[in-house]
C-alpha cells in the first residue's frame, strides 16, 4: 500500500495533467462540528486520519472523482460539514425523504454513481452505491488504503 505522502503527490500530478485546480492544504486548527444523525462529532480515529489528508491537500474534484475538504475554493463545491449538514437537514426537515442508512455515515466524497463514507460503527472507509447505500461494494481499513483505491482508479481511467 501506498503511502499518505506518495498518494498526495499522485493527486497534485493527476490535478496538473489532467487540468483540474489543485487545493493548498488546511492550516486551521481541527474543526468541531456536530454531523447530527447519530454521529456527533465523529470520532478521534476519523479525524486523526482526515486532517492528515487536508493537511497536505484540502480535498479535490478531479476526473469525476470528489474526496472533500474542509474549504470551499473558488466555484467548487469541496467542504466536508456542507454535505453532511445537507444530510442533517433533511432527516430532520423532511424525514419521509431521508433514509436512515446514512445515519452513522460521514459522507466523504462521491463519483458519478457512488458515495464515498466513513462508517462510525465499522471504522470503515467505504465506497457504496448511492442507489444502495446500506451496502458497502469495497471497504478499507484507512483513509490511506481507500485513498490509494480512488486514486489508482482515477489513474487508470486516465491511461
């Protein structure tokens, strides 16, 4: 498995070649934030490996392929509490429209037909149909593991 550190550079690289913007890293302090839906505000093992993840690159968009940060960057829609507050809303707004198998689930990113999550009870980084949310289709053990994945994909759609 790739490392955090050779997994940043093949995004800026993929970001430059293929003409997607690249996000500078977050230098704020950790975020407190209240996710709702059965979550509260994530556990410490979720945070200790996404901030390592925007630390070096705030999240990205490229190919078709988001992974979020915690900023938004000029038009693009990147922040991580903005979708999941999206989620939030709804369960509690519009709860005949929300489906209860996001609670639990930090939404983290997605394709053209799936989402990516971070699971609070498997300690999972998944990627799942958005049709079939309650089923993870591949699951990792880290950020890194699943980042790689989405990374290596990107990579050979590209080649």
């Amino acid at each position: 498995m790739k490392e955090l550190p050779v997994i940043l550079k093949e995004i800026s690289s993929l970001a430059t070649e293929l003409g997607y913007p690249k996000n500078p890293g977050f230098n704020d302090a950790e975020p407190k934030h209240d996710f709702g839906r059965l979550i509260g505000y994530g556990p410490q093992d979720f945070w200790h490996q996404y901030m390592a993840f925007v630390r070096g690159i705030d999240g990205f968009s490229i190919d078709g392929y988001s992974v979020y940060g915690l900023k938004n960057y000029s038009d693009e829609h990147n922040e991580l509490f903005e979708y999941n507050d999206e989620l939030t809303i709804i369960s509690q707004k519009a709860p005949s429209a929300y489906v209860d198998s996001y609670d639990n689930l930090i939404v983290i990113g997605h394709n053209g037909t799936d989402t990516f999550v971070y699971d609070i009870q498997s300690k999972k980084w998944d990627m799942r149909d958005r049709i079939a949310i309650d089923e993870a289709y591949e699951s990792h053990d880290s950020f890194e593991s699943f980042l790689s994945s989405v990374v290596n994909t990107i990579i050979e759609n590209n080649s």
